[in-house]
C-alpha cells in the first residue's frame, strides 16, 4: 500500500475513512456490499493514472453510521456532498454492485460534476423474471464462493487470516447492506424511471458467469442509459475489477480516454 | 407459582427425512410438505389439547406465532385464540406473537386483541415479539429495522388502548390521521402485556423499564442461560429503582411426565430429538439476519448459538443442558423445584406437546403434569 493515503473525514455530519493514492483525474470507486477494507490491485494499476479516491461508505467499515442513514438515495446525497467539499471536479464515477446502485442514484440527480460514469454489476433496479440470489441466506464462505467465477479465487480469499476486526466490519457491512437494501431486495422502484437522466458517458460492465445478478441486468441498464455501452467479461463473476483486473483496468482507461475532455 | 400450557401447533406428520434434500424446515422447505387431510387432523387435536388444558386447571394456554415452516402452524395466532376463547371458560389466553416489525399497520393486533379479550371477557394476555430471524426471511421484513418498528409499533397500540381517539400518531413507520380502536379492550387499562425472547439485553432493560414492568419470558434456552437473563432482569429492575417480582420472569420449556423415568425417557426421546434437530433445523444466516440483533449481541449470540445449533441433540444433552425436563412426575417435580430455587421465576410455560409426539401421550403427560406437578408449586413463588 505505498504511497496510499488513509485519512478520516467529516461530510455531512459523518465521519468516513478513505484511500486515496496517485495522480491525475479524479477518480471516485464506490464499494459493493463487501465494503472496501484494503487497497486492491486494480485500484493501484488506475492510481497510476488517476487520483483514485476509495471511501468506506457511512455505515460501512471504518466510517460511521449516521444517523440519517436509510436508504441509498441518503448515499446518493452524501457522495455529492463529498465531491463538492472536496472539490471534485470532472469525477469519474465507478460503483461496483451496491455502488453502482449508489452512482446511478447520484447520477439522476446530478452530473454536474461528472465526466464519465462506470457502472460494475450494479444493482438498484428490477428486472422481473430474473431473480438476483438471496445473497442474506449465503454464509460467508458460500458468498465467496459464489463470487467468483474461478473457484481458485474464492479458495486463496478463504485462506487469507481473518482479524476481530475485520471479523467486526463483516457484521456492521452486512447490517448496512440490509437496511439500504433487504426491502424492495437491492432495487428502488423509481430508479429505473430516471435513468435517461444520466447524460455522461456511461460504461456499464458485467461477468458473463455473475451468480449474484444474473447477466440479464446489463442489457437492461443499457437501455434505460442513453448512449451506455455494455461491456461483457468471460469467465468472470460479480466482481470483473477484482477478479479479470487486467482486462478491466484496459477497458476502463480505454472508455474514459475515449470521454471528450 | 402459574402454569400457562404453551403449544406450537407443530406440522407433527413431516416426513422427517426431508433433510435429506432441504436444509431446513423454515421458508425454503416446499410445501408440498403439508398435505391438508393431515393437517386439519392436527390443527383440532392441538385444540382438543390446549381445550383440555382448561378443564385440567392449568392457569393458562398459549398459542404463538411463526411463518412459512413445519415447527409451528400458527400464522395468524388470533384465529386460534379466537377459537379457545369461546370454548375454554377459565384459563387466560396467552397470544405469545404478535411478531410487530413484520406488520405494516400494527392496529390491526390492536383490533385483533381487543377482539379476543372482549370475547374471552378478559382473558388475553398480550404478547408482543419480534419473531425469530427466519421470519424476516419469509415475509421480507427489513431485520436491521426491527427494533425500531417493535417499539414504535408497541407505542402505537399501547396509545390506541388507553388513549380515547380519534388522535393522530406521528412516527417514523406508521403515520395515521385517526387512532380511533373499536372495540376498547374488556381489561382495563389494557391486557398484561408478556415479552417473549431468546435473550438480549436491549430486550430486558426495555421490559423492566417501571413504566412497563412487562412479563420476560425465555423460550427455549439452556437453564444457565435462563438463570443469566433472568438475574439481567432482576438486576435491570434494581438499576431503575425497584425490586422485581417473580412474577414478571417465566420460562418456556418442553416438559414429559411419564410414568415411571425410564418410560418417559423412552417415550420421549424419537420426539424430542426430531423438535430439536429436524423442526428447529435452519442455518445461522436463517436464524441470525443482519439487524435482527445489535452488533453487540449479535457477536455474542453468534458464540452462544453456534454450540447449541452445532451437531445432533441427544435427549440426554438436552436433559443435561436444562432444555428439556423429562420424567416420572416425582422427577419433574424435583427438577423444576431446584431451578425454580436457584432461578426464582414465577412464571412456567410447559410445551407439554412437540414435535411428532402424539395424542395420547401427550395427553397422559398434561394429566400427570396437572394432577402430580402443578399442586406442589401451589403457593410457591
């Protein structure tokens, strides 16, 4: 983790951890329902051309649990106070899983101060007919499991030792992740309804082997974003920056090259 | 000390290998599972017994509440109290759900009970809970807003008893122009209020608030643990300036009286052991949703019951751990004698049915337990 910055911060009343490493333009990732506890390879290849910015969402991890915190547009709200005060400007916006849930929130709100937005399996909406997995019935180890689409991967992560903390954030995370999204399971009704509001650049990627939203939610996230484009991964599950990093750092660096500045 | 004979309204005809293809027997076991013939059987024998519950002088009956699963077939609670209110004549009726954070409008229970105690000229015996876990599950209730919707539904109900309406309520959850019960409830102010739960601290230190005073009662529990909540009740209450009576602690726990020991034990034991390993049977992420406990007692509990969910129960474990009381009369006496010393609860929920155990020995076990059992707690606690 050299040359990564951890610092606390206070936005909207709430103080909230966050990484941040390298230079460039802006870039915002928000964390899926795992949280954000380390710094990732995928974050270090981008930090070498971006100013990769990784906070721990209220209710999540490090960061505290506001007392205003219901539901994921209360998110939407904070993460665009969070780029105004710390002045943010042309963001790129990238949110994996319950973080795509949060950009897109953010993005029918406002683009003002986005340049581009990259949606990572993300979910928010419904698609009827395809039913996203009771990720709260999995136990740890089967969650793992189910991530990936390589079995090797979920076998090196359960091996990894686990601290009281880490063991601590699991709890707080998955009681985050219910509040904001047991009921209506993991969507808002009126998201899908906003959706053409979203007028940046907008890349949307999905594992061809996701377990957790079925494949089927990216064309739909493609047709309700004007101008969106659906980029699919092979052989990869919920998680393509983690798990095909390679491949999605190149096309992540090639569709924000290819956003007019 | 009073006796209140708890019934869960067991699916008791399950095909108990279903195991063998489903994890549990909560939310995801199909219910092709139910055949109706079968159950319609059941549903007027454990009437049959909870009636005959009154006749044998038993202080009370108590029905309860759980979804979607083969452990309890009681969804709606109040059709059962509804039905025992017209035909028992003494007993009080205890109605140990509501489970409050699963209802989107909490009058309904307010309506519900008033109903019942009007009918059963004062009966009830109103019990508010937040179900277990695998509840938030089958009706898809927000686990990490149940403590909140318990108490704001409780407020809720408790002002529609003993406020005359129309008032509006103004909460977080549920927000109504006219609060306007009818009918008021028969028990002035309002009926006893009973808290089941399987122990948490919020859960006591709300319960013995002296404004509430409400019945704790643990279901279910190893006696330790019975023995540790029930001190965290008495101490809470001393906290907040009183001394509490043993009335307001009770414990629900499975119990056989059979004729001689080793004949309860034999009797028993296929049945118990199918209650505690096939009807009980859920994984940790069923019972445990995130929310459904804060994260401290979640840490804690996840100890607890990880070695009380972990591996097949034996009758003898059970007997051991003081889940379970089984016996001759003589022997049932003496066990509850010596934990209500050292426990000092006031209140005794026998579950004098469970699980596969059928009609007639249940029936010759609430008879010894009525006849040989209950005349010896007479004028204790």
């Amino acid at each position: 983790m050299a040359g990564v910055q951890e610092i606390m911060l206070r936005v909207a009343g709430c103080g909230v951890s966050v990484k941040r490493a390298g230079k460039g333009p802006p870039l915002l990732f928000l964390h899926g329902g795992g949280g954000a506890p380390r710094w990732l390879p995928f974050m270090a290849r981008l930090a070498e051309r971006f100013d990769v910015i990784v906070p721990e969402h209220p209710g999540f991890g490090r960061s505290e649990t506001p007392e205003w915190l219901d539901t994921i547009g209360d998110l939407a709200f904070f993460y665009l106070d969070f780029i105004r005060q710390l002045e943010l400007e042309r963001v790129h916006l990238v949110g994996s899983s319950m973080g795509g849930w949060i950009a897109a929130e953010l993005a029918v709100r406002s683009t003002h101060d986005l340049a581009s937005l990259a949606l990572i399996a993300p979910v928010g909406i419904r698609v009827k007919g395809a039913q996203k997995a009771d990720i709260f019935l999995w136990s740890h180890e089967q969650l793992t499991r189910n991530l990936f689409a390589d079995p090797g991967f979920a076998e090196v992560i359960l091996k990894m030792p686990v601290t009281e903390e880490e063991q601590d954030q699991r709890l707080k995370n998955a009681l985050a992740m219910a509040k904001l999204g047991w009921q209506p399971r993991l969507y808002n009704p009126h998201l899908a309804k906003w959706l053409h509001r979203i007028a940046v650049p907008t890349l949307i990627c999905w594992g061809d082997s996701d377990r957790l939203i079925p494949p089927a939610y990216g064309p739909a996230f493609r047709d309700l974003i004007p101008g969106s484009r659906l980029q699919v991964f092979e052989r990869c599950g919920h998680l393509p920056h983690a798990e095909c990093g390679e491949k999605f750092v190149r096309t992540l660096t090639q569709f924000i090259e290819g956003v007019r500045p | 000390m009073k006796f209140f004979m708890i019934h869960l309204m067991p699916y008791a005809d399950l095909d108990l290998t279903y195991d063998q293809k489903y994890d549990s027997a909560w939310v995801t076991l199909p219910n092709s599972y139910y055949d109706p013939v079968k159950g319609a059987k059941l549903y007027n024998r454990y009437l049959d017994e909870l009636e005959y519950a009154d006749e044998l002088g038993f202080d009370g009956i108590c029905v309860n509440e759980h979804h979607q699963n083969a452990y309890g077939l009681m969804p709606i609670p109040g059709v059962m109290a509804g039905a025992l209110a017209r035909r028992t004549k003494q007993a009080k009726i205890a109605v140990l759900g509501r489970a409050l954070p699963l209802l989107n409008n909490p009058l309904t229970v307010a309506e519900e009970y008033a109903m019942i105690d009007n009918i059963s000229g004062g009966r009830l015996i109103a019990g508010f809970v937040r179900g277990i876990g695998a509840e938030y599950h089958a009706w898809g209730a927000n686990p990490a807003e149940s403590h909140d919707r318990f108490h704001e539904a409780h407020d809720l109900i408790v002002r529609a008893w003993t406020e005359i309406g129309p008032f509006p309520f103004e909460g977080k959850y549920y927000n109504f122009q006219y609060v306007n019960t009818w009918p008021r409830t028969f028990q002035q102010p309002h009926p006893p209020i009973w808290i089941p739960s399987q122990g948490s601290r919020e859960t006591i230190e709300w319960a013995s608030h002296p404004s509430r005073k409400y019945t704790y009662l643990q279901t279910f529990s190893p006696a330790t643990a019975l023995a540790r909540y029930m001190a965290m009740y008495k101490e809470a209450a001393e906290k907040q300036g009183y001394t509490a009576t043993a009335d307001q602690v009770g414990w629900a726990v499975p119990i056989y009286v059979g004729e001689t020991d080793a004949r309860a034990d034999a009797e028993a034991k296929p049945h118990i052991e199918a209650f505690m390993n096939k009807f009980l049977r859920m994984p940790q992420e069923m019972l445990l949703p995130p929310g459904y406990l804060s994260l401290q007692s979640m840490k804690g509990v996840l100890k607890a019951k990880g070695a009380m969910m972990a591996g097949a129960h034996t009758i003898d474990g059970l007997l051991d751990k003081g889940m379970f009381i089984c016996g001759s009369a003589e022997t049932v006496r003496q066990r509850l004698a010596q934990y209500q010393k050292q426990i000092g609860f006031g209140k005794l929920l026998p579950m004098l049915q469970f699980a596969t155990l059928p009609h007639d020995l249940t029936k010759a076990s609430m008879e010894r337990f009525a006849k040989k059992v209950i005349p010896a707690f007479r004028g204790v606690a």
